[in-house]
C-alpha cells in the first residue's frame, strides 16, 4: 500500500503542477464559463416570456434539462479529448524517456503501477468537474431547483470519465509514442461514447438489446432522469477493470521481456 500511495503523490503532484493541467483548466473554464451564461440567458428569457412557452418541450422549462445538462454534456466532450491527452505521459512518455524501465526494476506489482496511475488520472477528472459544477451551485441564488437529478449526471459523467481514463491509460501501455498512445485514447473514447447509437440502425432484436447494454449514453440517460439503478454502477466497473486488467497484462509482459 505504501508503494501505491507513493506512485499516486508522485502522479498527482506532476498533474497538478504541469503546465499541460494548468492549460486544460484554463480551455475548460472559458469553454464553461461562455456555455453556462449563455444557457442561463436563454433559460431567463425563455422564463420571462410566457408566449414562448407554447409549443415548447416542457423539459426546456426545467433548468436541469435546459442548463445542467448541456453544460454537463461540455464535460464530457472535453473528458473525451482531454483524458488521452493526460495519460499519454503515464506510460508512454515513461517508455519514451527510459524511466519506465526503473519502475519495472522496483519492487513494485503491476497492478499497483496500473491502479495508482489510474487513480491519479481520475483525481484530474474530478477537479474538472469539481470546476463545472461550482457553475451549477452559483446559480441557487438565481432559481430553486432539486438539485438530486444534477447530482446523479455528475455522477454519471464522472463514470464515464473513468471508462475513458481506463481505455485512455491501456492506449498509453501499448506504445512509447505519445502522439500514438493519443490518438488511440480519442479513438477508443469515441467508439464507447458512440456505439450504442448503433443500435437505432440495428434491426435484430438480440443484437440491438446488446448495443444497448454496452451503451455508455443509454446508461447515463437513466442517471440524468433520476433512475439510478445497480445494473448501471456494475457496467461501469466491469468496462473499468477490462481496460485496466489489458493494461496491467501489458506492463507485466514488458517486466518479464526486461529481466
């Protein structure tokens, strides 16, 4: 445990004191900030207008669907680009800069490698979304809302991130290249984010049913409809550990090619 806790200081205190952080904080909070206010206008005026509710979808008139949501759905936008970007470093530059070839030599397992870095990494992805929702809560000064609904997107999103931070950090153990380790992060990111979308043009049954079980939208859905189901948190750890097993068998084929 001592050694876990010292590889997840050692990668968390790089994150957050890296210029590439401060970078992303910086895109995310401008990107945040003109998004939110702009939702927040057109909720106002939406409210403030009674004729322009007619004909309106009444979710347009809840300040989750309206606003949360697609302020929310920013974060994972940004999760999807920013996640490979941040673990690029965790292996693959590790590989590239001949310091990875130490951390094999240590008395270090490779699931202690694999979890402490995985961690690492979310800590990043939840002070992004720690910056996102201090938007949500400045505004309770402005409407009264349950917030409980919100809450659970959070939370949908954070998991979501995970998926990535798993896929993105198994990208980064195949190669020591880190543009390469990049790209495969975006593209295995895109492909869970858009594969249950798949199943609208699928007309098997069995097939479709299956789509829509791996499906990452179909299971935040639920979240921000305030369905929270157990099915859910099982999905999202079953696709977090697959990505993280593949990438601890990576790291421990290369300790056994080095000895």
């Amino acid at each position: 445990m001592n050694l876990f806790l010292i590889i997840f200081r050692k990668e968390v205190r790089s994150f957050f004191t890296s210029p590439l952080f401060f970078l992303m904080g910086f895109v995310a909070t401008v990107l945040f900030s003109i998004s939110f206010i702009m939702g927040i206008q057109n909720f106002s005026t939406l409210l403030a207008n009674p004729m322009y509710h007619l004909g309106t979808n009444p979710q347009q008139l809840n300040i989750h669907y309206a606003v949360f949501l697609q302020h929310l759905s920013l974060v994972n936008l940004l999760f999807i680009f920013f996640t490979p970007a941040l673990a690029m470093r965790l292996l693959a530059e590790e590989k590239k800069n001949h310091s990875f070839e130490l951390l094999m030599t240590s008395p270090v397992t490779s699931w202690q490698i694999v979890v402490s870095k995985y961690f690492s990494l979310l800590s990043v992805l939840l002070a992004i979304e720690v910056v996102a929702f201090i938007y949500i809560l400045l505004t309770t000064k402005m409407f009264e809302f349950q917030i409980l609904p919100t809450v659970l997107t959070g939370v949908g999103i954070l998991m979501i991130g995970a998926v990535y931070a798993s896929m993105s950090l198994f990208a980064s153990s195949l190669t020591n290249n880190t543009m390469i380790a990049f790209i495969i992060g975006i593209v295995l990111n895109l492909i869970i984010w858009i594969l249950g979308g798949l199943s609208e043009f699928v007309d098997h049954e069995i097939y479709k049913k299956v789509l829509e079980q791996v499906s990452v939208s179909q299971h935040l859905q639920l979240l921000v409809d305030g369905v929270f189901k157990t099915s859910t948190i099982i999905f999202f750890l079953s696709v977090c550990f697959f990505f993280c097993f593949l990438a601890e068998r990576v790291i421990e084929s290369s300790r056994w090619r080095s000895l």
